[in-house]
C-alpha cells in the first residue's frame, strides 16, 4: 500500500459528480506585452539592452502599434536642460511592413545644443516624430503624429538622463481570446475562454463573434454567451479514449485574429463507484475497506484513491493499486470525518466516488498511572528537559507519532492532564503548556502519550525535577516508638534475670 502526505488535496474530492479531468490551460493577451512582441530604440548610450535605432517588419496579425516615443533633451550654456517632447499614440500598420526606430541622444550638459528628435519611419515615411529639447535660445517645435485612433501628444516630463526612448507595442486585430482551457468529461469536453475588450483599442476591428476548431477540421461558430466575469462556456462532442485537440479565435469584419490553443484533452466515460464495507476506528485511526466497482469506464481499473475531509477540501489518505481494498490513515480525534473512496483508471482518471461519514475519532486517554513502556524522551525548545517550575509556561516537543494524530500531554506522579496537541505530518509535535502551579516539589514526570504510525501506543516519558510549588512534608514515615518500647522491654527481662542469679547464688 502506498501512503502520501495528508496535505496533499484529493482533486475532486467532495465535488458530488465531478470526475477527475484532464485540463490544459494557456493565456494569452489580445494585446501583446511580452518582451519578444514589443520592440524598443533606446538614445542612451550607456544601456547596453537597446540599441538607438532598430528595424523590424511587421508580423502577420498585427494591425497597429501602440507608441511611446520621447525626444531626447537638449541644454543651454548654464547647464539647464530643456525637456524633448513626448508622443503616446496608436496607429494602424501593415503586416509586411519595414519600421525603422531611430531613438534621440541628449545634449552634452553645458554646451548649448539640442537634442536629438526621435523619429518613427514606416515603409522609408516618417510616421512620428517626437522633438528634441532647444539649445536654450529658441522656442522648441511642435511634436508631429500622424492621422490616429487615439493620439495624446504632449509635452513630457524630464526623462531620467535626458535621452530619446521608443517602444513599439504590438496590437492583434481583431483581439484575441484569452485564457482558454479544456475540461474532460464523458463522451465530451468543456471549452472555456475570456473575450479581450481593451477600451484603448475600442477603434481597431471590433470583434463580431467567435470561432472553435476541433483538432483539424472547420471553424465553427460559437453561440455560447459570455457571463458576467467575461467567460463563454460550452461542451463540445467527442469521442471516449481519443486525444481531441481545440483552438478558438475571434471574428471581424475585417478578418480573425491568431488561434488560441486550449490544449489537448481525453474524454473518457469514468469507472462506477466502490462499495464501503465498513469504518473502524480506533485511537485517532480510522480504517476504511471497499469493493470493486460493478460499472467499467472507458480504460482499465488501475487502482484506488482514497481521502477524507472535515471541511469543503479533502486531504488524501491512501492510493492503493486495484488489489488493495483497505486503508488505515490517522487523523487529528475529535471529529467526524467524510470518507471518500474513488477508482483510477489507467489513464489516472478519477471514477466515481462513495462516501460515507467516518463518526467521531477517539482520543488517547489520559492515563491512569504512569506508563512502563518508554518510547523515547520528550524535550524542550532548547533541548532536554530535567529542571521545571510550578506554574511554569513550557515548550513540549516530541517525534515518532502517527501523522496528524492527537497526541495526549500528562505530568505525574498523580496525572494530571496538560491538554492534547495534534501532529504534523511528519508525526512530530510541539506545544506550549502550563505546570500545575499546586504540585509537590520533588521528582515528577512528563508524559505524550498517542499512537505510532503502525497504530501501537506510543509514550515518551521524561523525569523531571519540579520547584516552587508545594513543599513537601518534613515527616518521612519513620515512627521510633516501636523500637524504643522493645528495647525497653529487652532491658527490664535483663536485669530480671540478674536479680534472680543473685539471689540463687545467695
């Protein structure tokens, strides 16, 4: 039997009919912003990341850009800078098109010259021009932008180090869906995706419906309406133990935007539920055994996965192969647990679960005298424990108890109970306590007392010595008067006999 770690959550494990699904999710923005889809010219000579100028056509898809574009500065004879202009704009470009970026370079500081305008030329045309700061004795022209779908030309802020910048953002036309998926079901599967609506490109080809393609074949038009967090969703057919392929992509007049791939994805009809036979419980174990399902899926039985749950998320507990039919886990006491037992195929597909209410897990009990099997030692914050004090707050830590069991903390020599803690997964614990501030000083001792992860008692005991609390009694138990009164009693039959030699020897 193979055992994994508690934490790990069982997918699917309290939904009533959801099967395991194999999903692929991508993301894609409608408007490009990863590096490799803007391009920049930088008038910095220091940057070694961009050059000052940069040529690049335009790919397919692409029907505008969206621009920054900065003149670099320029400086009077005092070493005052005046800034070079700025430029945002969107314009509509060509695919196939050639754009040379030539970016500005700034004034030397205090030596009266302009900088540098920095300009955009589509096709060997300028498209942009963004102006370069004065030398400090003339008026600085007007920035020039051509004809746009949204311009906003202006008078920029001093750029740090005073150089000319461009970069080039890449829109599609129309935009793009985005963050599509696949999810697996029986005999289909369901396509989700997110409609991009930009309002900044609002302008540019407005999308006018959607389309999927199932692995190779037609486009077909999508009729699902989007809800109100932006998404579509609808079931497409397919056929059980097959890997079907699907891509979506947006429609306008003026044509379709790049297809977005939603992965790869296996429909299958999912194996029928186990059957449980029965729950034992035992101190903070629980033992489940089950069936083979009666109902076959569409690939072979392979195994089984088996959790539990006290809230809306499971934690697993065991994953057997299919000649396995029984799991023991342990589990915090004090509670009533949802148990689930599903099949896995061979593909690791979740079948159809059981489940069934565990009742509540027993604690350990807090022990009536002090346990004479020693397990090991329990220790302190800063290592082993032999001094304490009555009243004193103290860190108990131990090891070797079944995970996420319920582990019970007592002192002797009367027990008295220091209150429970619960492992962790590796079976290890700490927790604060309080010593009972009406102890009797002397020796006592520190008890944890749970299961191992085979489910045997488990104790580690610790002896310490304990102050500050009641003083323990000057009487030791030992009473003189016995041996006073015999000794007194030898005494008088001795000199009884005495008397009575002398008086035969008279």
């Amino acid at each position: 039997m193979r055992f994994t770690s508690p934490s790990r959550r069982a997918a699917g494990l309290l939904a009533a009919t959801t099967i395991g699904l194999s999903t692929a999710v991508l993301s894609v923005t409608g408007v490009a912003s990863a590096a490799e889809n803007t391009q920049y010219a930088d008038g910095d000579s220091s940057d070694t990341d961009y050059a000052a100028t940069n040529d690049f056509d335009v790919a397919e898809g692409t029907c505008a850009i969206d621009w920054h574009v900065a003149g670099a500065d320029g400086n009077d004879a005092s070493d005052v800078p005046t800034y070079g202009g700025e430029v945002d704009v969107v314009t509509r470009v060509a695919a196939g098109a050639t754009v040379h970026l030539s970016a500005g370079v700034a004034a030397v500081p205090g030596s009266a010259q302009a900088g540098q305008p920095s300009i955009v030329t589509v096709d060997g045309t300028t498209l942009i021009s963004a102006t370069g700061g004065t030398d400090g004795t003339g008026t600085r022209a007007a920035n020039t932008a051509p004809s746009s779908i949204a311009a906003d030309p202006y008078d920029g802020d001093n750029l740090s180090g005073g150089y000319g910048f461009i970069s080039a953002e890449f829109v599609d036309c129309p935009q793009a869906p985005y963050r599509a998926w696949l999810e697996g079901g029986d005999g289909a599967a369901t396509l989700t995706f997110a409609g991009h609506i930009d309002s900044d490109y609002s302008g540019l080809d407005a999308v006018t419906g959607y389309q999927y393609q199932l692995d190779s074949g037609a486009w077909t038009d999508i009729t699902a309406p989007f809800n109100a967090d932006d998404k579509a969703i609808l079931d497409i057919p397919m056929s059980n133990g097959v890997a079907h392929s699907v891509s979506v992509r947006a429609v306008s007049d003026a044509g379709y935007s790049q297809p977005l791939s939603a992965g790869t994805v296996t429909p299958y009809a999912p194996i029928g539920a186990p059957t449980i036979t029965s729950v034992k419980l035992s101190t903070s174990t629980v033992t489940v055994t089950w069936t083979d399902p009666t109902v076959t899926g569409t690939f072979a039985l392979a195994g089984y996965d088996i959790g539990y749950s006290g809230g809306d998320w499971g934690n697993q507990a065991c994953e057997t192969d299919k000649t396995v039919h029984t799991c023991t886990f342990s589990v915090a006491a004090g509670a009533d647990y949802l148990v689930t037992v599903a099949a896995l195929d061979s593909a690791d597909n979740r079948g159809l679960p059981t489940r069934v209410q565990s009742g509540v897990v027993p604690a350990p009990a807090v022990p009536a005298s002090l346990p004479t099997k020693d397990d090991g030692d329990i220790t302190g914050a800063d290592g082993p424990i032999s001094k304490v004090t009555a009243g004193q707050k103290l860190t108990l830590q131990g090891a070797g108890f079944a995970p996420n069991s319920t582990v019970q903390l007592t002192v002797f020599s009367t027990p008295v109970s220091l209150g429970t803690t619960v492992a962790d997964g590796t079976g290890a614990f700490s927790a604060e306590v309080t010593i009972p501030a009406g102890l009797t000083n002397g020796t006592h001792h520190l008890v944890a007392s749970g299961v191992d992860a085979s489910g045997a008692v488990r104790n580690l005991v610790t002896e310490v010595t304990l102050s500050g609390g009641t003083p323990a009694l000057a009487y030791t138990g030992f009473s003189p008067a016995p041996y006073i009164g015999g000794g007194l009693v030898l005494l008088l039959a001795g000199a009884g006999l005495v008397v009575a030699g002398r008086r035969r020897r008279a």
